[in-house]
C-alpha cells in the first residue's frame, strides 16, 4: 500500500520570540539528519519538475533532494556544488518561496518541499563534512591561460568568480572593504546570515576553486579599470552592488538618529556596534523607532531595532 502523501512540511526549529529578540544569534537552527531525510521523501519527484526552471542557477532539485531521501549525502552534495558554489548562503536568505518553491507541485495541496532548508541542511552538513562530501576535491578544467578581474566580492562577484574558476580561468577578486562578502557580510544580519557562514564559502572559492582575493581595494582610485586591463586581465566582470541609499528628501531627515537603512545596518554588521564599547562604533536609537520601508532591508533594520531595546 503507497504511503500517504504528506502535504505539511517537516518544522525547523527556531530561538522562540521572546528569547530572540534579546541576542543576534541565527533564530533558525536548520534541520536534523532525521529531519531533513523525512522532508526530502515529501518529494513526488515529478516528471516535468517546475522547481529547476525557476532556480536561478539551475540546481537539479529533484535530484539532490531524492538523494537526501536516500541518505546518499555525498550525492546530494555533488549535484548542488555542480552549479551552485554558495548553497550555505542560498539556502538561508534565496527567496526560495517565490522561485523554485513557488513551483513545487506539493504547493497545489498543501505545503511546498522545504527545498531553501534542505539546501541549506546540506551545505552545512558538507562544510562539517569535508572528506566525506568530496565537495573540496573538486576537479577543475585545465587552465585556459585566461585572467579576469571581478570587482566586488559580493553575491554577483562570488557566483561569476566561482564559475569561471570552474571553466579553467584565473580569477582576482577586488574588494573595497576589509571583508568579503558585499551585503551578505554588511547587510544580512547576524540572525539571518551568520559571517561565519559567509566566511566559508568565500574560503571555498579561494582554497578549493583557487580564485584569488585582495581587499582593501578601491578601485577607481588605487587603480582605474584601464589600467586594470592594461596589467593583463583579459575581461572584468563589475559587480559593485547598490551601495548608495535614497532617501525621501524631506525636513529633518538630516538630524541625529535618522539612519538610512545602508548605514545603520553596515554599523550593526560589519561594524559590530550591537557589542559597543567591546566594538568602538556605537549606533543610537531611541524607545521609539519608525522604519520607513516594509522590504527585506526594512525587516532586518525593525529586528535588529528590536535587538537593540526598541519597543
């Protein structure tokens, strides 16, 4: 007899609110060996899967999910590496439920594959795992002779510098500020993305893949693009982000304690200020705190005003 179908996803354990909202440890602490297995067999495996098409980097989901349900981990590692170098970081902030997950055939009945969260069971299972997942023996293509220089090490940066390590080029990644990552190292919030995890999949691309990084490197001032080209680069790849905020150009918006959401964030993230005086740069709010903007960026600077004793 078929077993039934279960429409309600396998939960993921979180810091309760009460407890969260006084710490900027990662609120979701992502499934269990047990757990991730009993989601992944949720998969119908469906002859004309919705879900790759709708991946940015075309991971074969159903594959590496099937895989997870049959307790192949190395398996499942493999497939995701193949086309996605940065599954930590995917698998925690990708918006899965209006890509892949969105897709899911299970989402006609009930809940979708939890695909984001086996990702990212399995990204954390293979950074723990080195040997046994074999993501770090990776077999690169021989080199084509040909040098590119990124500039920017954040997600577009770390995605193109992955990929044309895995076609055989050498690749320097420029980066402005002291740490890599773009704005999952100085936007995303500990809670969401810890920098740890940030840090590792930069390290893959650097110990595994051989892409070679230099910080600290303004570019356009230390050295212009031109000269870049000139130094013996055969093409660049500008991957700067939207580092400047905007803002409503309205009375007051100029005084203490108005933040853009760039700035307050970059404090806390980067900076550090959540653990001022340990940290030297402090970040001011009051009891009361409004945040203009309901997005992404709006979310994590209301949590992290939270964090800080908003009301």
């Amino acid at each position: 007899m078929a077993e039934k179908l279960k429409l309600n996803r396998v939960p993921m354990s979180k810091q309760p609110p009460e407890i969260r909202r006084q710490n900027p440890h990662e609120v979701a602490s992502g499934y269990t060996y047990e757990q991730a297995v009993e989601e992944a067999k949720r998969c119908i495996q469906c002859k004309k899967p919705g879900c790759v098409p709708d991946c940015p980097v075309n991971i074969d989901i159903p594959g590496f999910v099937k895989a997870v349900a049959e307790g192949d981990l190395p398996k499942a590692a493999k497939i995701i590496y193949a086309t996605n170098s940065l599954p930590a970081i995917c698998g925690r902030v990708c918006p899965q439920e209006t890509q892949c997950e969105q897709r899911c055939a299970l989402g006609k009945k009930g809940d979708p594959v939890a695909i984001g969260r086996l990702e990212r069971f399995m990204a954390d299972w293979a950074r723990e795992n080195q040997e046994e997942s074999g993501v770090g023996k990776i077999s690169l293509p021989k080199a084509t002779g040909k040098n590119v220089a990124v500039i920017g090490s954040g997600p577009a940066g770390l995605t193109c510098a992955a990929d044309l390590a895995k076609a055989g080029h050498k690749v320097v990644m420029y980066e402005a500020l002291h740490l890599p990552g773009g704005v999952t190292a100085y936007g995303i919030p500990e809670f969401r993305l810890p920098k740890n995890i940030v840090q590792a999949e930069v390290d893959y691309l650097i110990n595994v893949l051989g892409v070679e990084l230099r910080l600290n490197q303004v570019i356009g001032r230390g050295a212009t693009l031109d000269e870049l080209l000139s130094d013996g680069y055969d093409a660049m790849f500008l991957g700067i982000g939207a580092g400047a905020p905007m803002f409503l150009n309205i009375s007051g918006e100029n005084l203490n304690m108005v933040y853009s959401a760039n700035e307050f964030l970059v404090r806390l993230n980067l900076m550090k200020a959540y653990l001022f005086p340990e940290y030297d740069t402090p970040v001011k709010i009051g009891k009361k705190v409004a945040v203009v903007g309901a997005g992404n960026v709006a979310m994590d600077a209301a949590r992290w005003a939270v964090r800080l004793g908003a009301e």
